[in-house]
C-alpha cells in the first residue's frame, strides 16, 4: 500500500518534471529565434549615433560643395 502511493507519487512527479522541462525547451528555443531577430530589427544606441555622425559629416560636405559651387556661378554672372 505504502509502496504504491510512494510509486504514484513519484509518477507525478515525473510527469510534472517533464512537463516543466518541456516548458523550459519551449522558453529556450523562443529565446534563441528572438535572438536572432533582434539584430534585425534593433539597432544599439551607439550604433546609432556613429551613423548619424557619418551621415551629418557627408551632408556637411555637399551643402559646403554646393555653397562654393554657388559662389563660383555667381562670380561668373557679374
């Protein structure tokens, strides 16, 4: 008698293991697609940031370009 509660009780704790450990698996493999999503869709602030300077350097030397290509058309006209 004793032995057969013992038993069923080890038996459900079995399956509750495995239940969680499935869960766990479940967790583990949703990490992993979220993992490698994350670059896809996110950039890191400095990331950012350095880009943004780039970007801002380039649009500096065209506006600088076109301001003296401006002033060299406008010297030819007078």
């Amino acid at each position: 008698m004793l032995l057969a509660q013992f038993q069923a009780q080890q038996d459900e704790r079995q399956k509750a293991q495995d239940r969680i450990a499935e869960k766990v698996e479940t967790l583990e493999n949703l990490f992993a697609e979220q993992k490698a999503v994350l670059p896809e869709k996110y950039v890191l602030r400095e990331d950012y940031i350095r880009n943004q300077a780039v970007l801002e350097a380039k649009m500096d030397s065209i506006q600088k370009t076109l301001t003296e290509l401006f002033r060299l058309e406008s010297s030819k006209a007078k």
